[in-house]
C-alpha cells in the first residue's frame, strides 16, 4: 500500500493504521479459504484514530490484495516425486531441483464492507464466525489428530477424505519431502512432520482465527468477559451468594467471600505434573481404615 500511494512504509503507519482478522475454511475438497476483514483507520499528529484520509478508501485496498495475489508464490517440492522416483516412493537425499510454485488460487471474491450499516457487519461477522466451528468433514469424525493410521482405520471417512489424511502421512513419513517442504515455508524442523501432526486438517497447521492486536477488542478482554461470566453462572446455580452491582454487573463473591479479581486472591497459572495412583501415606478415613 505504501509503494502504491507513493510512500514509505514509517510515512504510511503515521498517517493510517492497517488492521484485519482473518478467518480460515478448509474446503471438503482439501483447498483452504482465507475469508478476511481489513479495517483501515485515519491517525492525527497525535496518534488518535480519526476518520481515513480520502485516498485510503476500499479501492486502494482492493487494488493492493490483487496486487499481491497475482505476485505472491513460493517454491516447494513435487508431491508426485515420491511415487515416481522408484517403488518405495523415497525421495533422493537432496531436494529435487524442480517442484512447483504454490500460488494464491483464482478464485478471489473483494467486497466493500459498508460501515454505519448494522446489517453488514451482522452479516460479516456471523459469516466469519461460522466456520470457527467447522470441521473438515460433516460427521466431525477429524476434529481431533490422528495418531496412527489404525485409528484411521476405524474413523468412518469417505474416501477422498481417508486419502487426503493418508497422502499426509506417506509425505510426511519421507524425511526428505518434509525438510524440503519446512524450508520453503522458512520454518524449522520439527520432531514431527507437520503433515502427519495436521493431517486430521489435511496438512493445514495454521491458525483458524488471527488478528491484528488491535482489531476490534482482544482476546484478553474477551476470556477475561467469558471467565466472568461462567463465575457468574457457577455462583447462581451453587446458591453463593453475589455482592453489590457494579459498574459491570452482580460482583461474585469466591467461597471466602472476596470479590472475584480480589488483588489477595493468589492465581496459579502454571500447573506440573507430580504423579498418579494412590497415595500410600494418604490421609484415612474416620475409622482408621485406608482409602
């Protein structure tokens, strides 16, 4: 953006700030689409947020994500080597010369969000929202990983579904293929291959849900009103009795009568693991006999 409007990058952020929250759909078809929002917001001298300037409008933006669309690719190895280099599908020591160019799909849809309009942004954000909880197939059968190939076995998959989970691990078994394709994505090397540890997402490891921090509200604020909230639900349905409303509502009272986020109460927000089975020195019960 700032190369289209003549500018440098320090000169763009002084006069707008650039935010977005993007939302990830894996495709029955096993393509992912990226659905993302872009918010462009003006900045005075003093930094505050104002409206944009005129020239910051859904036309440049528009302009730019084609832009980046059509340039944007990055060189990773041919799947179809593993099978064609012999019958044990294993690829040479090195990495093969040629592979292809992973690219940005065809199918671009850049719409102008109106704002001011409630009807839009219900829409935007219920159709956002719909697919945080959408599994790659319909039965939910993938919503967790999968550990082995038996397990596979027993997941009841159509089978272009069982293939593509299938393709992940035979690809990511192949030592070769999987550091080839961690350089392209200029990531390191893991114990496990991110296509057998993402397979149940067909390979895809990346976040459903991102954002720019400051995008509408934080996750920590929105934890931090959801914890409040099923504090709220626990201390009505156990009988614990709530103090005085504040400025935000009932203020619940923890079991020894302390307002919830009391500086006293001491929050553990680390936990290790000590051990299991039975405690032979454990306390007993009334009767002196063991647990």
């Amino acid at each position: 953006m700032a190369s289209a409007v003549g500018l440098p990058v320090a000169g763009l952020r002084r006069q707008v700030r650039v935010s977005f929250v993007k939302v990830a759909e894996m495709q029955r078809r096993g393509l992912v689409h990226l659905h993302v929002v872009i918010r462009i917001d003006g900045r005075d001298p003093s930094g505050d947020l104002v409206a944009p300037p005129e020239w910051a409008g859904g036309d440049l933006v528009a302009e730019c994500l084609r832009a980046v669309l059509t340039s944007v690719s990055v060189a990773a190895p041919d799947p179809a080597t593993v099978a064609l280099l012999d019958a044990s599908g294993a690829l040479p020591a090195a990495p093969l010369a040629d592979g292809w160019a992973v690219r940005w799909g065809d199918q671009v849809d850049i719409r102008r969000v109106r704002l001011g309009s409630d009807t839009d942004a219900v829409k935007v954000g219920n159709y956002l929202a719909k697919y945080l909880t959408k599994s790659v197939t319909d039965s939910g059968a993938l919503d967790a990983p999968v550990r082995s190939l038996r397990k596979l076995a027993r997941l009841g998959l159509r089978d272009h579904a069982r293939r593509l989970v299938e393709t992940c691990w035979r690809l990511g078994a192949d030592r070769a293929f999987t550091e080839a394709l961690d350089a392209a994505a200029a990531r390191p090397a893991g114990r496990t291959s991110g296509l057998i540890r993402w397979s149940h997402s067909w390979g895809f490891g990346g976040h459903w849900l991102s954002k720019s921090r400051r995008y509408s509200t934080t996750f920590g604020a929105v934890r931090s009103v959801r914890c409040r909230w099923a504090r709220l639900l626990s201390a009505a349905l156990s009988g614990r009795p709530l103090g005085q409303d504040g400025d935000d509502g009932p203020v619940v009272l923890d079991e020894f009568g302390r307002p919830d986020g009391d500086p006293g109460t001491l929050i553990v927000g680390q936990w290790r693991y000590t051990g299991r089975g039975r405690d032979p020195g454990g306390a007993e019960d009334a009767s002196g006999a063991g647990p």
